[in-house]
C-alpha cells in the first residue's frame, strides 16, 4: 500500500495577520500625520531650553550651540536654531525685556540719588555766604561744584588767591560728608594760547590749577587722598562759546565732582 503523503501548510503569514499588520501601518500613519499637525508649546520648549542651560550648563553659547547641535525629544527631531525658532513665533525674548526694564530703572535710581545729593550740597551751601561763588550741577553719574577759574586763580598762574580759600574750605567740608565717595578735581581753560616757561600750554596750566586745589584739600581736610583724583582738561571740554569774553571766562574753571554710589566710575 503506497504511503500517504503529508501536506505541507501554506507559506507565509496567516491571512489574518497580513490583515491587522496593515491596520496596524495605517494607524501609526494617521498618528503621525496628527503630531506632524500639532504645534509645539514656544513657551514650554524656551522654559526647557532654560532649564537645560542653568542646571546642566548647556546651551550656553547660545543660538550658535543649539545651531550646531541637534535637539531630540519624543517625536521631536533635528529642532535646529531654537532662539530663531522661539523668535518666528512673535515673542519677544523675556531676558531680553527683563534687561531693559533692569536698565531704566537703574538709570532712574542713579538720577534720583544725584538729586538728592545735589540737593544736599544746595542746602549746605545756603547756610553760608558763598552760595553765589559756585554752580551746582547733576547727572546720573555725579553731582559736580565749579568754581570759577578767576576768582580761584591769577591770569596764566596755579597758584589758589587767598581770598578764595575759604570758599574752599567750606567746599572741603561739604566734601568730607561724603569722603566715602569718589571725587574727581577737573581743571578747565579756554582756547587763548599760552606759553611761558612754566606752562607751555592750557593742557600743563590746568593740570597744575586741579592738583592746587587737591593739594589744598589733602592739606587741609580728613579726605583720603586715595578716594581723589585730579587731572588737566585743557580747552577740551567748554561750557560756553569761546568767541566771546563772558564765554571764555566761563571756560576757566575747576570742576570738582562727587560721584555717586551707583556711578560706573
């Protein structure tokens, strides 16, 4: 009796899984299709970035790092140029509004204090009799005194008149209230030439008239010397115009300026 033979069972995967694999295919398609769709949080993925670069020190050369790395997060590949990226949205970088904010009121802080020192050495100043021999002046920087050039000095000398040292004395005063500060002695003339054989320019005269008057402070007050400094301004920098006598006689000046405890000095 001859052998049976044995059946072989059909190659290949049964029908049914052929089946669920291509549901399966389809799914995973629309799936992708809906993330492709959906927009990324700006705000979240910044606060990521943030995160990244204050605990792990990355990212921290900014859009040329993250430029020339690739981010990788669920689904989310090769995120090139994040700054750029946040910066298409419309938003506007908080670091960078925060910096503004910062700026101006620090700018607003710095005038209000001059202000008020200014208006301190306007009070000082009016309990004595020299109101009118000095001008008053503020920035954000500092609170300056001038003194004119004339009353402090003969023509083309350094040399302080005696008639205006208690003038100095009295801005001496004013000074060691605030010896803590920075104070900065300036000496200023106008454009005329000179030349003589002591002062071969208004560069040398008013180099010499700024470090009589730091002399005679470092001689006569408490001041530490190390918190002043002096120097020669020449006719660099006029107050008035110097075609005319009246400007010119403006020019000649010591400007003496006490700067405040948020100067950049």
């Amino acid at each position: 009796m001859a052998k049976r033979k044995e059946e072989e069972p059909p190659k290949g995967a049964p029908a049914w899984q052929s089946t669920f694999a291509d549901l399966m295919n389809l799914l995973l398609c629309f799936f992708v299709l809906l993330f492709s769709m959906s927009t990324v949080d700006a705000e979240k993925l910044q606060a990521v970035a943030a995160s990244f670069s204050q605990t792990f020190s990355v990212f921290q050369a900014g859009a040329t790092a993250i430029g020339d790395g690739i981010l990788i997060s669920n689904g989310v590949s090769q995120l090139n140029e994040l700054d750029k990226y946040i910066n298409s949205t419309g938003k506007v970088q908080e670091s960078e509004v925060d910096s503004e904010d910062f700026m101006k009121e620090f700018e607003q802080a710095s005038m209000n204090e001059s202000e008020m020192l200014a208006e301190k050495v306007s009070e000082a100043l009016d309990e004595s009799e020299y109101e009118g021999d000095i001008d008053i002046d503020f920035t954000t920087q500092y609170v300056s005194l001038t003194l004119n050039g004339a009353f402090l000095f003969d023509s083309g000398k350094a040399e302080i008149k005696e008639e205006a040292k208690p003038v100095l004395d009295k801005v001496g005063q004013i000074l060691t209230r605030y010896a803590s500060s920075t104070i900065e002695i300036e000496g200023h003339t106008d454009n005329v030439p000179i030349s003589n054989s002591k002062f071969p320019n208004n560069d040398v005269l008013s180099s010499y008239r700024a470090l009589a008057v730091f002399d005679y402070f470092r001689e006569t007050t408490a001041i530490d010397p190390a918190t002043m400094k002096h120097s020669g301004r020449g006719d660099y920098v006029p107050v008035a115009d110097n075609a005319t006598a009246e400007g010119r006689a403006k020019n000649r000046r010591v400007e003496i300026k006490i700067y405040t405890s948020l100067s950049d000095y």
